[in-house]
C-alpha cells in the first residue's frame, strides 16, 4: 500500500516536473532483458562492458540528452536532491539538457522507473537498490555516491509491555513497506538476534499511518526512518528504544544512496559529475553550517509536500541523521546477507560491480570538504547560500 505521489508545488526555467505512468510488468520485464543483452556501454549485445575507470575522463561519451531525469523522495534523508532542485542548482548543473523531476513514495517503484528508463539518477534507500541490482544480474544500476546515514529510530506504543529491545520479541512492529531497508533490518534483528523462528510480526504500514494505528493500540512499536520516528514520540506519545545506528559496529550504517544506470554513466560522465558536485556541496553545507540550512530544508520540504513538521521534530530528526557522500559499502554487504537471509534475495549476494566511486573521488581529489575529513570546504559548489526559488 502506498501513498500518492506528491506533485511538486512550481516549477522553474530548466526544470519541469513530469508525471509518468507506472510501468507494467511486461514493461518492465522488457526493460530488464534490453538491460541484459546491451549491456554496460548500450552498444549491442557483442558489446564488451567498459574498462575500470571508464567512467572518469576516458569515458565514451555521446551527446548531451533533452533531458535529465532526476527521482527522489520528499525526505529529510534525500536532503541534497531537495535542496539542489529548490535551489535551481541543479537545473544549472545538467544545463543545456532540462532537468526533469519525479517524486515517489517507496524505493521499489523508483527501480522500476528507472529500468523502464523513466529515470536517470535518483536517491534511494539501500534495500531497494540491492535488491534491484540482484534482480537485474548487476546490469540495472550502480551506486555512485551516499546521501544520509543513520536516521532511524525504534520506539514503542506506551502501554504496550515494552521496554527494552528484547521486549519487541513477539510484538506488532511497523515498518514502512516490506522489504524496505528498515524492514530488512526490523526482520534480521528480530531472527537473527533475538532468535524469533520467523519476523510474521513485522507489518508494513506507511509511515503516516503508523500514527493513528499506535494511537488504536492496533501497533505495539515502529522501526521508523527520520523525521517518522521523533514525529511518533510527538503525536503518539511513544518511547524511544533506541536508535538504530547503535545496533552497527561503529554506530553507522547507509540510509540514502544515489544511483544510476550503468548506460547512463558510461554515456553521460560529465552530467553525473556535474550533478555529483551540487551534491557534494549540499552534504558539506549541511554538516557545516546546519544552523543556516535546516531551515532551507524544511521550507524546500514544505513546498513539496504542503505540510510542514513541528521545528522541534525536524530538529530531533535532523540531529539523528548524518550526511555524507560515502556509500559505507560494509553495511551494503550486511543488508545484502540479510536479504538473502530472509528469502528477499533467491541467490547469495554478490555486489561486485554495485558501487562505482570513480567520479565521487575524482570530485573528492579536486576539491576535498569537511565532508570527507578534508581540510578545504566547498565541495567545488559555490558556499555562498543558496537563492531559494
């Protein structure tokens, strides 16, 4: 079950909001085979895939196309593409091709948009990219840089008979769609950790109905993405367990990532650098001067959705996420056990090929950001902030 898409509010000179039917099956299944027989470069079925590093400046390129188009969610965690779609940054990045923006609700229909070749870059969460680029064979996608880390908070229903995670053993818990990322995660936790035979406890409920539903005693707890969870514990009185994050060796672990088509980053390296970049010095603003863009943010969020969130909750939800550029390829390779683990996956996994770092560090090398733990801020993007329009 998912929500409708939210259109976005206006639009701008180089950029157009665009709806776009869903894929059928059968679309979809021809989008998946075309991927197969073409190949990495697109150029027919005896095509050899192209050399590590292609992507970089010795890429084959063709020429620019009409359009760029551009998926994400209206969400804290895909903060970069909010914020460099309200700002015209982005539209300026792909320029002369027009920027064309698409907003969903779930991971699992951005895929398909994107194997229909609806989309060309989008941010995503991670369950949904692995279990794409496992569907495909590895010819579907490619990671080619992090958005958001952490982010995700456990709470219970007051009067529920929770008070600890081990307490959730047996319970009605809310995640936002099955096989999501925090599903993935509520599941393995619950099996693999706590020893429950099976996760049958675990319910997919969107996120904005979880409220209601604690409210009714009808869920006992929630494994909730940001601002979700602090927006739980506002209108429905619940308790934080614990952040997820604290659950991961090194207290973090991928939340957003953005991905492309392997066609489109041989075919377009410039359009994905110069995206890349806008990205970059959205994450270094963020994490350095938050008092100046949270605010930005939030107004971007509000124009999208036409609901804004109590300051108080997108202040909680802002502080338990971190942004960054980094893909944390270690928590891919967890998720990505998991699923097979849970029987989302029907093979083991096998991830070479999934992330693509070569622009991102040819992006880091020139012109390092607090970021990254670099000296020099900027991120190759102005630092000045933003016009909002």
């Amino acid at each position: 079950m998912t929500a409708p898409r939210v259109p976005l509010a206006r639009t701008r000179p180089g950029h157009r909001e665009r709806r776009l039917a869903r894929p059928t099956g059968a679309a979809l299944m021809l989008a998946l085979a075309s991927a197969l027989l073409i190949g990495p470069m697109g150029c027919g079925s005896d095509s050899e895939p192209p050399p590590s590093g292609a992507t970089g400046s010795g890429a084959q390129r063709t020429a620019a196309p009409a359009e760029v188009r551009l998926g994400y969610f209206a969400n804290l965690t895909h903060a970069q593409a909010v914020l460099g779609v309200s700002s015209g940054e982005l539209a300026r990045a792909v320029a002369p091709s027009t920027l064309v923006t698409r907003l969903f609700n779930a991971g699992p229909s951005l895929i398909e948009a994107l194997f229909a070749g609806e989309v060309d870059i989008g941010y995503i969460g991670p369950g949904p990219a692995l279990n794409g680029f496992a569907k495909s064979r590895g010819q579907g996608l490619r990671i080619i840089a992090g958005a958001a880390a952490n982010g995700v908070a456990i709470v219970a229903r007051p009067g529920a008979g929770i008070a600890t995670l081990a307490d959730l053993k047996g319970k009605r818990i809310a995640t936002p769609q099955l096989g999501n990322t925090q599903d993935i995660s509520a599941r393995h936790y619950l099996v693999a950790e706590l020893g429950q035979p099976d996760a049958d406890n675990v319910i997919p409920v969107p996120n904005a109905e979880q409220a209601s539903m604690m409210a009714n005693g009808e869920i006992d707890a929630a494994w909730a993405p940001e601002p979700w969870g602090a927006l739980l514990v506002m209108k429905s009185g619940a308790v934080l367990l614990a952040e997820e994050k604290d659950l991961w060796p090194g207290k973090e672990f991928t939340l957003a990532v953005v991905i492309t088509t392997p066609q489109f980053l041989a075919a377009h390296p410039d359009l994905v650098r110069n995206v890349l970049r806008v990205h970059r010095g959205w994450t270094d603003r963020l994490n350095r001067d938050s008092a100046t863009y949270l605010p930005r943010l939030g107004d971007a969020l509000n124009a999208l959705t036409g609901k804004g969130l109590p300051p108080e909750v997108f202040a909680t939800a802002f502080a338990r996420t971190r942004f960054t550029d980094e893909p944390l390829e270690s928590t891919l390779a967890a998720m990505a056990a998991w699923s097979y683990d849970l029987g989302f996956a029907k093979e083991r996994p096998d991830l070479t090929g999934l992330v693509d770092t070569t622009i991102l560090r040819e992006l880091e090398q020139a012109a390092p950001t607090a970021a990254n733990h670099a000296a020099t801020p900027g991120g190759g993007v102005d630092a000045a902030p933003a016009t909002a329009g």
